[in-house]
C-alpha cells in the first residue's frame, strides 16, 4: 500500500521538466471542454489551459470528477489490497 501522494510523486518525477513546468497546482477548476483536438479546462481565476488530458489529484471530493462527463459517485469497497501497474514508476 501507498498514499496517494507518494502515487503522484512517482508520476511528477517520471515526467522531464517540460512536462513538469505544465502541472498546475493550487488551482480552482471551473470548467473542463472536450475539443476535436484534446481538452480546455478553465479555473476560477480566468486562466486557461490546454492539452491531450486532464489529470485530477484534488481527493474524494474531486471538481475534477464532478465536472467530466464520465461523472460517478466515489465509493468504498473495503478491500485491503491494491493493485496497480505503473511504467518506470519507483515506488
């Protein structure tokens, strides 16, 4: 087992540091659009941005999840296990 965080760090250090300047943290989510050529999300503060994914690490009460289309409830399902595959991932 490993908290979330360590799971984000892993992904964050995988990146080279042009993808790394692209994440954007401490941002409130307005909007997320689909568009033929990926996705636009918007945040409370005017900005936009654009790119091929939206990658929402913002917790059970994810803006992120309630604003995609593909929207469902979290759950629990009390298992003590989890199993995962990650590329290059040090963990």
């Amino acid at each position: 087992m490993f908290h979330r965080a360590e799971l984000i760090q892993a992904i964050y250090d995988g990146l080279n540091e042009k993808d790394q300047a692209r994440i954007h943290t401490n941002k409130q989510l307005e909007n997320i659009e689909e568009t033929d050529d990926g996705v636009t999300v918007t945040c409370a503060d005017g900005s936009t941005y654009q790119g091929s994914i939206v990658l929402g690490a913002d917790g059970v009460h994810s803006q992120t999840r309630k604003l995609s289309k593909y929207h469902s409830s979290p759950w629990t399902d009390h298992r003590l296990s989890c199993f995962g595959m990650f590329q290059n991932a040090r963990l």
